[in-house]
C-alpha cells in the first residue's frame, strides 16, 4: 500500500473527529489490519486445501477452524464486512473486540474499545470505517505504514 494512500486517509479522518477521538480510530486502523491478516492468511489456507484436492464447500468450512490459523483468528461475528453491517455500530465493534481477543488469548493484540469514552455517533463512525476500508494492509510490510500511522495519531490538532 503507498504510504500517501494511508496519510490520504488520514486526513479525512482529521475532518471528522476531534484529537481526544483519535484513539478510537487507531483501534479502527488495528481492527481493519487484523482482518486483512485473517483474510490473507484464510485464502492462503482455502487455497492449501483446494491443492490438496479438498472440494471448495469442504474447504470453505474447513477455513472457519481456529487451529488452521497461525497469526490471528477472527470469529465470523468479528469480521471487518459484518460490522459494516451492524445496526449499533458501536457496540457491535465492542463485542467484536472481545472475541478477537478471546480467540487469540496466546497473542498479544494492541487494542481496546472503551465504550463511552468517545463521542462518535454510528454515521461518523461508518464514514470513518469506509475511509478506512479503501486501505489494504499487507502483514509483511505494515512497519513503513504504521510510522505514519502514530505519526497521524500523535500530532496536536487545532480544534
């Protein structure tokens, strides 16, 4: 992903919340990397089984097995796509962070949701997670991204 894509999105994000809500939108950037590292991994391990002559509606139930993952596990309820869905955003995104970190008790994983310490209402809260949805993290190469990332999140904003 290019590092002005990221800075790009970060902007927007700017526009929208004030500098006491930026914790928020870090654990957003957390969520979304962990579900593009799930993602990556779950279609390397689907297509693992589909070599291995495994027919795909065996494999696609066989992906939704926590032992077949070694990064990070992420419960069909926890997902990126199924939040976006969600009717209270908020705390859908709360649950969803407890069963990320309740599947992944052997990792440590940089992130919380502390209800009530924002004041995001559900609208800003999707038009934040579809700016955040046009970013793609790759696993391999998230140091160079996440510089500009606690860059973003430590800058005093004038409000």
């Amino acid at each position: 992903m290019r590092i002005e894509t990221i800075k790009e999105v970060l902007a927007k994000c700017d526009g929208l919340i004030n500098k006491a809500n930026k914790s928020f939108v870090r654990n957003l950037l957390i969520f979304k990397y962990l579900n593009d590292c799930f993602d990556q991994e779950r279609n390397i391990i689907k297509q693992d089984f589909l070599i291995r002559g495994i027919c795909e509606v065996e494999a696609k139930q066989l992906i939704e097995e926590h032992a077949y993952y070694n990064v990070v596990f992420i419960p069909v309820c926890a997902r990126w796509n199924t939040l976006k869905q969600a009717s209270n955003i908020h705390e859908s995104i709360s649950t969803a962070i407890e069963h990320i970190l309740e599947s992944n008790p052997n990792i440590y994983l940089p992130i919380k949701y502390e209800n009530g310490t924002n004041d995001i209402d559900d609208f800003t809260t999707i038009a934040l997670m579809t700016l955040i949805e046009v970013l793609q993290f790759e696993a391999i190469v998230i140091q160079e991204e996440w510089k500009v990332i606690e860059h973003w999140l430590n800058e005093v904003k004038d409000v």
